[in-house]
C-alpha cells in the first residue's frame, strides 16, 4: 500500500472520529465513501486500523482510543482542548497540502510572516529550561541585536508567532517575533520557569501586555445582526459572554486590557460595532474614526 493511501486513511479516520464516535463498521463505510472520492482502496481491516491508530499517536500526539461498551471509537481529549484541536487541523492542513502538490491552481495561500523554522529549537529550549541567545531584529532598530533570554512559552497572533521570556539584559518580560529572528543559539545555561508565565497575556487580546499592575476593564460591544455569528463562532477573547441577542445584533461583554492591538480589532469591523462601555473606549474609537475621516476631506 502506497504512503499516499496511507496518509487519506489516516487523514480520514481523523476526520470521521472528529465528528462523531463510530463503530469499525461505521468507519468502513466512511473509508468507502472517501475511496469512491479519492480513487484509492481506503478500507482496511480491524489490524490495520489499530496500527494507524498507533501511527497517528506517535506522530501527531493525537490519541484515539475505543469504548468497549459499544465498540466506538472515538478521539480522547486531552488537558488542553485548543492544543488537541489544533493538532487536528495540523494533520488535515500537511495531508491536504500533500494531496495538493501538482495542483498549485487548486490552492491559494494567503501571505504568513514565517519563522517557523525556530519553531523546534526554541520548543525544545522552553521545555528543558535553556536560555536562548538570539539575533534579533526589530522594526524599529536599524541592525539586528543579540538578545540573551529565557524563553517562556510561544504564543501565536495573527499569522505570527511570537517567544515571550524574560530579557536577562533588562530584567523584564518581552515579546520576540520569530520572523524577525535571524539565528537562534540554544545554550546550555538553565534557569527557573515562574509560576503561570502565560498569565502575562491572561488578560490581554493579543501580543500586548497589560500596562503595569492596570487591571482587566469589562468592556460591552454591539454587533449587527451580519456580524454576531461570525462573532459568536470565533470570539474576541476567552472571557466573551453574550449579554443579549435579537434580530438587529449581539450585545456582549469582555473583561481586557485597553491595549493598542484591542483598540485596532475594534477599529477593524467598522460600523458592524458600536462601543457601549467603558466611556474611555467610546470616546478613543470615535476620536480614531474622526481622525480616519480627516484624511478624506
């Protein structure tokens, strides 16, 4: 059997379990549907599933295991619910772009930043406690600058990821594009992870940090009725509650840090919003509006 058929049994095993628990025999006629749809023979027996299965472990983290109540199977979850998810798309996304090769019309791919290279090595550095020397540069220094930190966790935004630690030079957390990163030496020096070090964006919509001690401000946004569901499916922030819902929009609340990149997402669905509360982000998003018409007139 070829890698490719492989690789769709695999990918559709993900996808079926994804969905639902099912039966061997259920996932067999699945496998059949996708075979008639791939061109390849996809249904297997009870032995090659269970090697699959333990295929996927080893190589995606993903666990599926099965109920012996009712002979379903079904996609265990793990502690961290966003992570097994994302390790999910992960595996579509590569068998996807595998299928796709030869077929560069079939796909169009947005521009992403990069950098995911260091990926690796800085995961590694993180979870060993190992400080990291890395040639950084910013877009608002003219050369790039050795940085010598200790590497906390990554943290994703916006098609970019970033490495948050402690700047040993200043003694202060900071945040590091990977894309702005041109060389990463992983030393052999070891330091202490702090308590909860991603509570450092806890609170906080993007790749800003709270100002300080400043605390979380509630904030309440109206969308209109062409916005609410696509801000019901993707929230803003994981502290998002609906306050009301009607035919004309969505009222909700959201406990953040009035940060620049916060002030700019509400910025970008013009007037599909309207500020509500507090009085201070009211008067900030009218004053950038006022600004914005400025340049037309």
């Amino acid at each position: 059997m070829s890698k490719v058929e492989i690789n769709l049994r695999q990918n559709a095993l993900i996808n079926k379990l994804k969905q639902k628990p099912a039966t061997l025999k259920e996932i067999n006629a699945y496998l059949a549907i996708q075979s008639e749809l791939s061109g390849c023979n996809l249904t297997v027996s009870t032995r090659t599933i269970q090697r699959d299965i333990a295929d996927i472990l080893t190589t995606y983290g993903i666990s599926i295991v099965c109920n012996k109540s009712n002979n379903q199977y079904y996609i265990e979850n793990t502690e961290d619910e966003v992570f097994n998810t994302r390790l999910i798309d992960a595996y579509n996304t590569v068998n996807a772009l595998k299928a796709g090769v030869g077929y560069a019309d079939c796909m169009v791919f947005e521009q992403y930043a990069g950098g995911t290279e260091y990926l690796h090595g800085i995961l590694h550095a993180i979870k060993n406690r190992l400080q990291l020397h890395i040639t950084h540069h910013s877009y608002y220094e003219v050369i790039p600058r050795l940085r010598k930190i200790h590497p906390y966790f990554l943290k994703e935004f916006k098609g970019r990821w970033y490495v948050v630690g402690k700047d040993i030079e200043i003694a202060e957390m900071r945040t590091f594009a990977l894309d702005r990163i041109k060389d990463v030496e992983i030393t052999k020096k070891t330091f202490v992870l702090p308590k909860q070090p991603t509570a450092y964006f806890g609170d906080s919509f993007g790749i800003i940090a709270k100002d300080g001690d400043s605390k979380p401000i509630k904030v309440v946004l109206w969308f209109d009725s062409e916005q609410c569901k696509y801000v019901k499916s993707l929230p803003l922030h994981k502290s998002q509650k609906i306050i009301s819902e009607d035919k004309n929009g969505l009222t909700i609340t959201l406990f953040v840090h009035l940060t620049f990149d916060f002030v700019k997402e509400i910025l970008s669905y013009g007037e599909k919003v309207k500020v509500l509360e507090p009085q201070q982000l009211v008067e900030n998003v009218k004053d950038r509006f006022k600004r914005a018409i400025a340049h037309y007139e």
